[in-house]
C-alpha cells in the first residue's frame, strides 16, 4: 500500500475535501504533475483543469478547478482554488447556457474593461468545457 498524505482543496466558497490521498494529479502552470508522499517540497500555479484525488481508501475523486496555487510538502498537499466544484456536480447543457450568455456578454461590452472582463469569463467557462472533454 502507498504511503498517503494530507490533502486539501479550498475554493472561496467552501472547503472541498480534506482527506488523507495517495496520490494527486493537478494540472499545474507548466502541464499535469503527480503528486505523492515524500514529494519535495514546491508552491505552483494551477491552470484551469481537473485534480484528481486518489484517496487512501483508493477511490478516485474528480474536481474541476479555474486556477490558483498548489502548496506541496513532503507531507501535504493544499490546492487554493480561484473556484473549484465536484466533476459530477457540473450540468453540460448549463454550462453551454453560460458560454452563450458570456459571447453575447463580448458582443454587448460598451468599454474595453468590460470587453476584457466578458473575455475572461468566456475563456474560462471554454477552459472547463475543455477540461471535461465536453
């Protein structure tokens, strides 16, 4: 049995799991990395992507995030998530609803700040569409 640490996943709006796992695979800035006990010690940026959590008991547990920082020792993991959700608590048709209302959002920006923002939620929105393979 592999050795299993500390892992935690934190959104602005809840704690999304604190468990121990075996191993985390997290979609950091420069690519997927796995992650196990004994890891040296790194803080990273995450790009929007699914962690995957394999816990001690061995179950799988999926969890899309939009970015944020990964804090990683040698006994734990902590993920700060811009914003983050279970895999299975995602709606396709929903999230198609709101990758619509953010390209009409772009279309009707009266100021470059809003055309930026707009963007930037469409980009993200696409960005966990990508993710899912949806």
């Amino acid at each position: 049995m592999a050795d299993s640490f500390q892992f935690e996943l934190v959104s602005p709006e809840r704690l999304l799991v604190s468990e121990a796992a075996t191993a985390i695979l997290a979609p950091g800035s420069d690519g997927y990395m796995t992650i196990m006990a004994g890891h040296s010690p790194l803080m990273t940026t995450l790009k929007p992507g699914v962690v995957v959590v394999t816990t001690a008991g061995g179950a799988d547990r999926r969890f899309y995030v939009r970015g944020g920082f990964a804090d990683i020792t040698n006994a734990s993991m902590i993920v700060l998530a811009e914003h983050a959700m279970p895999v299975e608590e995602m709606d396709p048709a929903q999230l198609d609803r709101q990758i619509k209302d953010a390209e009409e959002d772009v279309t009707d920006a009266k100021t470059p700040e809003a055309r930026s923002k707009a963007e930037q939620q469409l980009s993200a929105l696409r960005d966990a569409r990508s993710a899912l393979g949806m």
